[in-house]
C-alpha cells in the first residue's frame, strides 16, 4: 500500500476506534477492539497507544478494559429541522474549507448526522464520505489536538515555528481561528516574549510542547474584539478606511452581500456602488480587490491604489509578453487583447 495510503487508512481507523469507546462507556478490551475493527490483537494494542500519544486520549485501564472518563465526552444534543439544515450548511462549508483529513470533524459530523432526520442524514454523510477522502496528514492532527487540550486547559505551550526563521517561543494559547481564503487554521496566543496577541499558522508551526504551568487569558481579551477590523486574520492598533468603486456590473453582487461588519453602502448615479469599509490591514484585502478586475476602482487609501495599479500593470505586462497555448498539446499562439468590452462576469 502506498504510504500515504496506509496513512489516511491508519487515522480513519483510529477515528473510527475513537468512536467506538464512546459508544461503549464500559470500555473495551484489546481483544474486543480486535474482534469489532477485524484487526489484531497486536495491532489494537498499538491502536490503544497511539490514541494515547498522538490524540491524546486520556484512557483509564481497569483490569484489562480500556475506557475513557465520562467528562472526555460532550453530552449528546437534540435538532430541530431548521437547526439540522444548519449543520448541514456548516458541514459543507467545512467542506469546501479542509484541504486535508480531519479526524476529529469526520467524527463530529457523523455524530451529528445519527441525530439528524433523514433528509438531512444523507448529505451530511456525503459531505463526510468527501472529507474522510482527503489527504492525510497525522503530525497536522497531532498538533492540532496538543493546542485544542492547551486551549481548553489554559496550560502555556512552547511552540517551534517558521516564517523567513526558525525560532521557539513560549505562548498562551486564546483560540483557534480559520481562515477560509487559504485554506488554513491560525492560533491566537499571547507571545511571552513580546508581550502582544499575535497569530500563528498552524500549518508554519513545526512542533508543540505543552506545558504544566497554567495562564489566565490577558484581561479584557476577546475573540470578536481582537478581529473586529480585520478582513481575515491580521489586526492592527489602526484600522485604515479603505473606499472602493464599484461600476454598474458588479453593483448587485456587491449591494447582495455583507462583506465585513463596518461597511458602508452609497448608492451612486451610474448604477455603481461605493463601499466603504474599516479594515486592519489593507494588504490583506487586495487579492479580493483584484479578483473584481476592472469592476473595481480603488478611492482610497492612495498607497492602496498605488499598489493595485502597479499589479495590473504587472498582469498586463506579463499577458502581453507571455505566449498562451491554444489546447493541450497543441502548438503556442500568441496572446491577443480581448475584442470584447463587456464585463466577462455574469451573476446568477
């Protein structure tokens, strides 16, 4: 089996055998575990330990049952229809959001779904089918269950991480916070060393430590508060207010969205838009700006629309200069200006 196989099949069976202990309070034996995943006995027992080590499991070994505290486990809860299809709805955006295996979402949402009326069953389950079938990636899990225990325990962590550097630091783990533009999950911590909130990528931190000694969150700290201005994830002391022009073809998708908490809507006399918005870091929002093309003129501020021209300038040039080739396999042509002057988006 290829080894990234045998390793998406090994953490599906871990989760499958994490679920299995739930469902049977008792406990198990390695020999039951064998028995129910049609497994070893040998290998059950190295399935046990690795629950231990690598999700951090915390069994309690009675005689030869294994079986994890009761308080491990979040109480079972019950879903009215329009509570159900908004699980549903979150299960899907969970979806389109993973880019790689999460164990521990593919055992929630199948806990959910065995509470869930049956029109509602089945696409969760699709969707679950769809996540479980993404690539595997056990030290990411690994980490991420290390910073859930440090987040809901408030124990400090040293953390190893790399941006232009490598360097350790020593944090106090306040959340976890996803951010869907990359695909990817940031830890909010209090930094020791600069004594600041700052965000860490979790896909950029290498190892966790978790330690004994415990921290009471900074006073005043909150989650809404600390990414109140930002687009994603970046914060700054001060928000900058950034003013966009939208022409009359990208009006209705604009005016059919909130885009952030702190915008304004001015309708204008050509059928266009402004929107007015209070962000942290401008940076942060220009692929988005880019991603309306010509729809979208920046007002303010100046360096932001310095930067955004100096960037279509760029895409110009680089369209201009660089042959396309017309269809797989066949020979290069050269790469000619649109004849067309409308707008190539089209909303539903």
């Amino acid at each position: 089996m290829p080894d990234d196989l045998y390793k998406q099949d090994r953490v599906l069976r871990l989760t499958r055998e994490l679920v299995l202990f739930q469902a049977i309070p008792h406990g198990l034996t390695s020999r039951d575990l064998a028995e129910r995943m049609e497994i070893s006995q040998r290998q059950a027992q190295r399935d046990i330990r690795s629950l231990e080590r690598d999700l951090e499991v915390p069994f309690v070994q009675i005689g030869a049952r294994w079986k994890v505290p009761e308080g491990y486990w979040l109480r079972p809860v019950n879903f009215s229809l329009h509570e159900a299809m908004a699980m549903l709805l979150s299960a899907r955006l969970m979806l389109r959001f993973s880019d790689r295996y999460n164990g521990f979402a593919v055992a929630a949402y199948e806990k959910v779904a065995a509470v869930l009326p049956p029109p509602i069953k089945a696409p969760i389950m699709e969707a679950v089918d769809l996540m479980a079938a993404r690539p595997a990636d056990p030290a990411y899990m690994r980490l991420l269950a290390s910073l859930t225990a440090a987040w809901a325990e408030r124990r400090k962590v040293v953390i190893e991480y790399t941006t232009e550097d490598t360097f350790e630091r020593v944090v106090w783990p306040l959340f976890l916070e996803p951010n869907a533009t990359g695909h990817s999950c940031y830890l909010l911590a209090w930094d020791q060393k600069r004594r600041a909130v700052r965000s860490y990528k979790l896909e950029r931190i290498s190892s966790v430590t978790v330690l004994e000694e415990r921290f009471d969150p900074p006073l005043g700290f909150s989650v809404g508060k600390h990414l109140a201005h930002a687009w994603g994830i970046w914060t700054s002391e001060q928000p900058v207010d950034v003013v966009l022009r939208f022409d009359a073809s990208a009006a209705r998708r604009v005016r059919e969205t909130v885009w952030h908490p702190s915008q304004r809507l001015e309708e204008l006399p050509d059928g266009g838009v402004r929107l007015r918005l209070l962000v942290s870091e401008p940076a942060e929002i220009r692929h988005w700006i880019l991603g309306w093309g010509r729809a979208c003129l920046v007002e303010a501020p100046a360096s932001l629309r310095e930067e955004i021209a100096a960037e279509a300038a760029a895409m110009a040039r680089t369209y201009e200069a660089e042959p396309v080739a017309a269809e797989a396999g066949v020979g290069l042509v050269e790469a000619r200006p649109s004849q067309s002057s409308e707008n190539p988006r089209r909303s539903a």
